[in-house]
C-alpha cells in the first residue's frame, strides 16, 4: 500500500534547459560536490588566485566511457596548468558559496564577495544589495583555534578559544 504524503516539505526545480550557476572561487577544493546539486545546476568557478588546473563539469553521460567521445567539453593537460575555459562570470551566478572569516579575523575579503561587490550585471558598479545570505553555518578555524580544543569538545574554557568562520551561500536577488 502506497500512499503519497501530503505534509512533504521538499521542494523540486523545475525541469528547465537553462543552466543554474552555483559559484565559487577560492572555495572550490572545500565545496562538497556538484553531486549534491539539484538537476539543472552547475557548479561554476569564479577566477581566483589558484592558478592550477580546476575540475571540469561531467557530460550528460557521467563518468561512463562515453563521456569521453563528446567534443569540445574542455581539455586537461599532464602539468597542472591552468585552463581558462574552466571559469564563469560573476553576471552567470545565481548562487554563490564562500568561506568568510570571523568579525575579528583581519584576512582579506574573500575573492567571491569581491566579485559580489562588482558584479559586472551591475554595470561594473557596486551591487552589494544585489545578493543576500541564504544560509551560513558554522565551520571550525583550525588556524585560529587551539589543538586542545579542536581534538577534543571541552564544555569548559572554550569561551574565546573556539574560533568559527561563517560557511555562507548567497543569492542573487531577482528584479520584481
């Protein structure tokens, strides 16, 4: 006996034949996998400082022999170089995840709000407000915190010793 439940929360994506860009830059080593996006998503690399050769998207065939034969789906090279048709622009995004660091942390600004603060849709002009912070979550500093406390949850004197940086994922909001 099947039954279809109507109290199911999940939502779908429509079936579309445009591509949705979830972005990265600097994050792209951390980012899970692009297993994890819905049908129609892609995940999309923003230019940043690594300089090396960065993964490309899978075929409509997955990693089945055939995705081999497809022409033109990019190119990997023995050296590590990098390939400029790996990347996306900023105006192509409609997501995009970034590590931030803490309020008291004094590192630059990450590479992906760069781009979110000159988004080129913009017109090359200050957009901030043109992204909002979906989510963020929690995610260890291991730089910034002691082996003690990362090694072990100590409920005691960790005030001021476990350091968090945000895991954040932005979206772009639509004109009405």
């Amino acid at each position: 006996s099947s039954s279809k439940n109507n109290n199911d929360q999940r939502t779908t994506t429509p079936a579309t034949s445009t591509t949705t860009y979830v972005c990265t830059a600097g994050e792209w080593y951390r980012f899970p996998s692009s297993f994890f996006l819905p049908p129609n998503h892609q995940l999309g690399f923003l230019k940043s400082s690594f300089t090396g050769q960065l993964p490309q998207p899978y075929t409509e065939y997955g990693s089945r022999q055939e995705s081999l034969l497809v022409q033109g789906n990019g190119k990997f090279n023995d050296v590590n170089e990098e390939e400029m048709d790996r990347y996306v622009d900023i105006g192509q995004c409609s997501y995009v995840v970034e590590l931030v660091p803490s309020a008291r942390d004094g590192d630059t600004i990450p590479e992906s709000l760069q781009y979110m603060e000159l988004d080129e849709s913009s017109g090359g002009v200050s957009s901030a407000g043109s992204w909002t912070q979906l989510a963020s979550y929690k995610y260890l500093d291991a730089e910034s915190t002691p082996l003690l406390h990362r090694i072990l949850y100590l409920p005691f004197g960790r005030d001021g010793k476990v350091v968090h940086k945000g895991y954040n994922l932005y979206g772009r909001e639509q004109p009405i």
